[in-house]
C-alpha cells in the first residue's frame, strides 16, 4: 500500500448525497466546495441524470451567495455530444468540476474515454477540484459500484460492479450510506478483493481529498471498511444467492472532522492535529 | 473474557424476527426450535405484545406438524397476574419457552423479578430452550437496547437501553438488522462499553447458542461487532447530538452454518468443524 491513492493534485469532494443545499441552511458541503472554487469558474456536470431539469436551477440558488466566480452547467444528451467544441470548451477555464446525482452508469457510458472525460483529468491533475454527490461520488474509483440490494441480507451475487473514472485507486465508494441500510453490500464489494478499501458516506456528508488524507464534514458519518486482516471468506466457494461469510474485517466510524490517511490506512486519533 | 458467557445450562435460540411460520414453507428456525423441544411442552410468552391476539393461532398451525407434544400460550396481562399460581403452573413441565415478538419493556416490566421470570430461569438453569424473536430477542442479555434510529446517521444520544433478562452476559443484541439498517446503531451500543459484543440478527436468520458457541441458522447473516482493540471513540466526549466516532472496530459477517466462540470472542474457522 506504499503507492499514492490519489491520481492527481488536485482535490475530490465526494459526498454521499442530500447534501445540504437550502439557501437558509447551513450548506456546510457546499461552502466547502465554493472555498476551493475560490471565486473561480465551477462547471455542474448533470451527466448523470435522465431528466437534469432543475438541477442546475437549484444549485445556482444554493451557490448564490457563495464564493463561485461563475457556475455553468454541462449536460450530455448522448456520447456524440461528449466531444462536441462547445462543450469542451465549458471545461477549459474551470476551477472545478461538480457531478450531481443520478445513475452513475450514465456519466461512465456517454463520457468514458471521451473529450469531457480528458479535460475532467486534466483540470483534476493540474490541481483543481473534482466534486461528485451520491453517482457523482460513486463513480471517482477505479471499480465502482453500481446495484446491490440495500436494507437486506446481502447475498454473495448480488453486487454490480464497473470500470469507473479512476480518479482514485484501491478504493470503493458507496453513498446514501446509513439512510439506506448499505453496510452489508459494502462488506460484501471489499469482500470480493480486499485490496479495496469500503468507504460508505451517509447523506449530506462528504470525504474531503487532500493529498493522501481525507477529512470528513457535514452533519453525517463516513464508514471505513477495512479488509486488510480478514482471515475468511466464503466469496469464492459459495453460489450466488449464498450469504457472505467474512471474519475479521476492521470497521472505522468517522464523524465531522476526523481524518483519515489513506495511503497508511489508518484513522488519524483526533489529538495528532 | 475467560468467565462463561450464558448463565444456564439450556440452549438460547436467538431470531432477528420474522421467522419463516409457513405451514408449507422451509421453517428452519422453528424445526430447530422443534429439534430441542423434542416432543416435550413449548410455552409460547406472547407477553411482549400490546395486542396478542392471533399470534398463538400463527405460531399453532406453524409447529402443527412438528415434534412438539405440547403448545400452551401464556400472556399476562399486567404484572398482578405474573405471580399467578394459574400462569406459573402453566411452566412447570415446559421444555421450552419462545418470546414473540412486541415491545422487550412489556416483557420485562411486566415480568421482571416475578414468580414467571423465575421460572423462565429455572428452565434454562435446568438445561432447557429459551427463543425469543425480536423484542423476545433483545431482551435476553445483561443489558438490552430499547430503541435506537435505524436507517440513519448514529448519534451519541440516539440510544436507549435498559436492563434486560440476564440470561446471557457480555453481549448487546439487536435484530430485524439489514432490514432496518441498524449497523450505525449496534456499533454505537459497543462503543458505549465494548465489554459487551454487538450482535446483529437478520431477519429469519438465529444464533443458536449452545455451551459457549454459537451457530448460525436461516436465510440471512448475524453481524458481530467486537470492540476490544478500539483506539478511539469520542463517546464520552461529545455533545450527545454528535455523530458517534469509533475507530478499528472488529466486524465478522456470519451466515447459515457459521459458528462462533463467545467465549474466546473468535469466529471458528468452517474447515475447524
């Protein structure tokens, strides 16, 4: 695990969804997205919605009165559009990048290996900020998942993996995590290779990237879950519809300002601040 | 960790709710609870219930055709009646009695430290089966959780408890558990003293508990969170509003046929059977 786990030098806010975006409110999530944006340009990706009517409308009330130079939106109707100069051209002063939620197989499909696709990298590698809530935060990972049953026992087949953008390695993002029972389908994807590290974030929470560590804020927990020393599983014996066995996973609960090292694998004790 | 961990020589048979009770269906955990009962007395506590009515008619036709000599219901309706010599008789010859399901402080306000309870005791120390689903569930151990949020965010002040039957120590017992997304609030109950291990029980799913080991029935897992090498958790910190952190909890996923040691708080490896 000595190799970095971030692609790039820039920073990735994933958030597990709901995040606080109530111009009353306290929109802590999306004032921490404006502080990176820093008066610079922020481009609203709703690639992953069907219907990303009123998306846009909704964030630029919430963003309104925060530090965002300018907000402009980008939507894709098919992969044809995802080279189009128009809309790459969106990109290319951009301070950050923000995907709303939706259907994560929507943003990989139609902006995979396309021109969008590289500029998102670029402006990830020359430092600037990827941001993505619920889909937009699962699709950062290297294999990202897709469907899985949720407020059930999890059954050995019945998670859905895909390739995602790999803007970060060796881990596995899920969202909406307390809200919708997901812990047992998280287990279940490090279960398949431990070399992945679970992250599971609740709603109107997100993991903060910087360099090697990530911080947590909002009003919710981030859920580590770490395969590392796991002794058994029955993931490669059992028919798909057999209950996961595992023993020995190592579990964090995160709450608003604990840190994590990711390269180390290790939660940072709050007093090493 | 080296004292025993049930209090009795009987068998607990502990289900998350929501057993299988079709007369056509598998029934796996009522033929175990049959299997032990063996053709003797099976007093149904239908005492956790508001409103009972019907579950003795549901529970009847679901051991219609099992091998039960005897299946008598006993309710009481306040606590006056616990003490009854008609209610008390009613346990005498009983190999077995199973809780249903309900509120647990309706089982042990109504019954706690009266003539009933002392019986209950005397069968199990006498080497006989205790089941309880759900509220019949929780209320066995030391100290049981009351109510708690499910489906959402654990924080600090989310738990009530209450104590409990006794009938087995050093363990917190939640259930109906991926159903209702109650991983956040089991961890929580650890971390308030992780003396007690958190075990977790599915719906149709139950721990057998035999001597010191327990084994996994039906159709779903038992979670078991250990606390022994947590490094940090902010329980004793925090605002009880707070989210609840707690790093390096140990987390084993059971299913159908795994076996674990309550005593050396280990899961026993399938190949060691």
């Amino acid at each position: 695990m000595a190799e970095d786990v971030k692609r790039g030098k820039g920073c990735l806010i994933i958030i597990g969804g709901h995040e606080d975006r109530d111009p009353e409110g306290d929109r802590v999530i999306l004032k921490e997205v404006a502080r990176h944006v820093a008066g610079g340009k922020l481009v609203l990706a709703t690639v992953a919605s069907h219907q990303p009517e009123g998306y846009f409308e909704e964030y630029q009330k919430a963003f309104d009165d925060l530090d965002i130079g300018e907000l402009v939106e980008l939507y894709v109707e098919d992969r044809n559009e995802a080279s189009d100069r128009d809309k790459l051209a969106v990109l290319d002063d951009a301070a950050a990048i923000f995907f709303s939620g939706g259907d994560q197989l929507r943003i990989t499909s139609q902006i995979g290996d396309t021109g969008i696709e590289a500029k998102v990298r670029a402006i990830y590698e020359r430092g600037g900020v990827i941001a993505g809530t619920s889909a937009g935060a699962s699709v950062m990972s290297d294999t990202m998942l897709v469907k899985g049953t949720s407020s059930e026992t999890h059954r050995i087949g019945d998670l859905h993996m895909a390739p995602g953008m790999g803007l970060i390695r060796n881990v596995i993002i899920d969202q909406h995590f307390a809200e919708r029972g997901r812990f047992g389908r998280l287990i279940g994807a490090v279960a398949h290779n431990p070399r992945v590290l679970g992250i599971g974030i609740d709603e109107d929470t997100a993991a903060v990237v910087e360099d090697d560590i990530f911080t947590v804020i909002g009003s919710g927990a981030v859920y580590v879950v770490d395969g590392s020393d796991v002794s058994y599983s029955n993931l490669a014996e059992a028919r798909p519809e057999r209950v996961l066995s595992m023993h020995d996973a190592r579990v964090h609960v995160l709450g608003n300002g604990n840190r994590y090292d990711l390269k180390r694998r290790r939660p940072i004790p709050p007093s090493d601040r």
